[in-house]
C-alpha cells in the first residue's frame, strides 16, 4: 500500500510529504546520547579503524553526487577530516589513485547503478574499503559495499529523488558525527549535532506546512525559459541540487552557481528574463550573499531567496521562503526542502508528467 499515491496526485509530492516521519525512522536507535555520537553498526568497523582514516572520498552519480558534496563539507566541518566528492561516472575512467588510509563512501537511492557500481569495484580490486550509504536493502552496491547504513527512506517512485536524497544528507551526518567522535569533535559539540538532528522531523513538517507559499513563488519561475540557482559554500550543493530538480521536472534550462562565482562571468546573463533562486543562511556569509542578490537586482535579474527568519532583506525586492534554522552544519538539509517544492509547483503549472520525466530512468543500470 506504500506505492499507493494516497491522496496525492503525483508519487514525487507524497514523497516530499513523507519526510517528517521517514527522517525520524531513519533517526531511530541511530542516536548515541550517552557518547555524543551515532551508533552506526553497518559500517562493521572498530572505532579504532574509524579514526585510522586520513581522508575521505565521496562517489555517486547525479543528485547522489551534490548530496555527497554536501556530505564531505559536512566530514570536513564536523570530523576535520579532509573529504570531496566526485562524479562516480568520472571517477571509474580516470585510473584513480586509490590510498589505503582513504575512506571511500558510495553513495545511491537505488544502489544499482552502473557507474556508482563499478567505482565501488575498482576501489576494491586496488585494495580500498568502501562503505555505501544506500537505500535499497539487498541491492547491488549495498551487497558489494564492506558495510554501510542504510537510508530507509521507504520505496522512491518518482524519477525526481527527493526524499532518498534527505536521507542520504542525515546518514551523511550520522557518519560525520561517529567520525567526528573518534577525532577532535568534542562530546559538547556532538550532543548538539544529535539535538540538531532531533529537530529535523518538526521543522521539515513546519517547511512543508508552508507550501501554499512556496508553490506560488514555484508558479512565478515557471515562466523563464532559463533559471541561476546560486549558493556559497554549504549553500553551493543546495544549489546544484535544487537546479538539478528543477531542470528534471520542468524541462528549463537550470544552472547552479557559487554566489562567489558571479561577477567571474554569469552575471553577464542577468536580465529581467532570467531570473534567480539565492540560497542566503542566516551564517558568518550572510552578508557577502546579500550582496551578491543587489548585484543581480541592480541588473534587473528577478530574485528568489531561501533564508533563515534572522536575515533582513532590507530594500531587496524578493521572493522569500524561510526555513526555521537548525546548527549550521545541518541547515543545508533544511534549505533544499523548499527548493523540491519550488520545482514541483513550477513544472505542475507547466502541465510535465511529473513522476516520469522523458528522457530519464530512475535508475541508470546500464552504461
Ligand atoms: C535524481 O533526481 C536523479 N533522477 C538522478 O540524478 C539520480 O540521483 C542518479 O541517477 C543516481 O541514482 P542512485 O541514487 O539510484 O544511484
């Protein structure tokens, strides 16, 4: 009965909607109290090998791909362990240097495609430990992996991830989390990530309750023909995905930029036609993000702006959606909520078979 669209009108809005109680099952018994930290058994590791590893190192493909981005800001800022992310499509055709004290993290919804697969497999056959961060239990990379967390985001239908893609940032965080406890983040520092992703399942609920607001600024970007999504640092990722949603779904022309990268050339583009969504987080950035907004109204750009209930938008002439704020580490997970229902509204104002976009599979197990 799960693959029912109980009430809903495409599989894409009941999965947006299933997050508050998907989250949260998610989240059970994974919540060390007493240590600060995750209890994360899949990965099949001893603490002590947990914090043998130097770097680590994210592959997915697409969506899996921005979330791991991400994911390795969030290793980077809670475990102080340097991390990136690459395209695994990439990665498995370039002779990779594969290094023993590297953990190497896979990451699929589906856990069979192809790409993310044969990474995994070229990792290994060089001597590397992979662990995946999947949500069909029993797939493919899930058995290949060394061990792993599963997301239990419950089945995905539509093409468009969503909510296979928050739960992917919460087992991103999760692992931040244990790594971090077996490195420098103190005990203090880990009780507050755990409260912060206590919080998660209200305040995604408080965001979705919002949604009248949200899909009539998505109703107002349907008509551009092109769109910039644009954030900085940990706003980049929610960019990307937010654009990849976008173009998906509605068939415009998406493009995500750092906010830092627009006076090096995309500026060039702004018109009164092509218009903006700005990722602004109420963080020691806001202001240099607030800047870059007046740059693009100052050329007559449109803007929309997702942002926490502290930022004062001042004289700008804006869409705004706020999010309640959870710790700076986590509010990426709450800024992309928004961004999937901004895609959804405008590609159903637009008439798109919204579950199955053309040209697309949910999962790309062939090369
Ligand atoms: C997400 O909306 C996309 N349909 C796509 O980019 C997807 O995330 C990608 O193909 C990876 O799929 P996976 O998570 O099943 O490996």
């Amino acid at each position: 009965e799960e693959l029912e669209l109980a009430g809903h009108d495409h599989f894409m809005h009941k999965e947006i909607h299933e997050q508050p109680s998907s989250v949260e099952r998610m989240l059970g018994g994974r919540l060390d109290d007493r240590f600060g930290s995750a209890r994360l058994d899949g990965l099949r590791m001893e603490l002590r090998e947990l914090r043998g590893f130097r770097r680590v190192k994210v592959l997915g493909c697409g969506s899996a791909y921005y979330v791991g981005q991400l994911g390795a800001t969030l290793i980077e800022d809670l475990a102080r362990v340097p991390a990136d992310a690459e395209p695994a499509s990439e990665f498995r055709y370039r002779n990779p240097v594969i290094e023993p004290d590297t953990l190497y993290v896979a990451v699929s919804q589906s856990g069979e495609t192809a790409d993310t697969l044969f990474a995994v497999r070229e990792i290994q056959r060089k001597g590397g430990r992979v662990v995946g961060l999947v949500n069909v239990v029993g797939s493919s990379i899930a058995r290949q992996c060394d061990g792993g967390i599963y997301l239990h985001a419950g089945p995905e239908v539509s093409v468009a991830s969503t909510k296979a893609l928050t739960h992917m940032a919460v087992g991103f965080a999760l692992l931040a989390l244990a790594l971090g406890r077996v490195h420098d983040l103190s005990h203090a520092d880990g009780a507050r990530i755990l409260a912060g992703l206590q919080a998660l399942p209200g305040q995604i609920a408080e965001i979705l309750a919002d949604e009248a607001g949200i899909a009539e600024a998505g109703r107002r970007l349907a008509d551009a023909r092109s769109l910039f999504f644009i954030g900085r640092v940990r706003g980049y990722p929610v960019a990307r995905e937010a654009a990849q949603k976008f173009k998906e779904i509605t068939y415009r022309h998406a493009e995500a930029y750092p906010s830092s990268e627009l006076k090096h050339g995309p500026l060039a583009l702004i018109d009164a036609d092509l218009p903006t969504v700005a990722v602004i987080p109420d963080d020691d950035l806001v202001e240099r993000n607030l800047a870059a907004a007046h740059e693009i109204r100052a050329r007559g750009g449109r803007l929309t702006v997702i942002t926490h209930p502290g930022v004062d938008l001042g004289d700008l002439e804006a869409d705004r959606i706020t999010v309640p704020r959870n710790e700076r580490e986590l509010d990426p997970i709450l800024l992309t909520i928004p961004t999937q229902l901004l895609a959804y509204h405008a590609a159903r104002a637009l008439g798109e078979d919204i579950d199955r976009p053309r040209n697309l599979a949910k999962s790309v197990t062939v090369e």
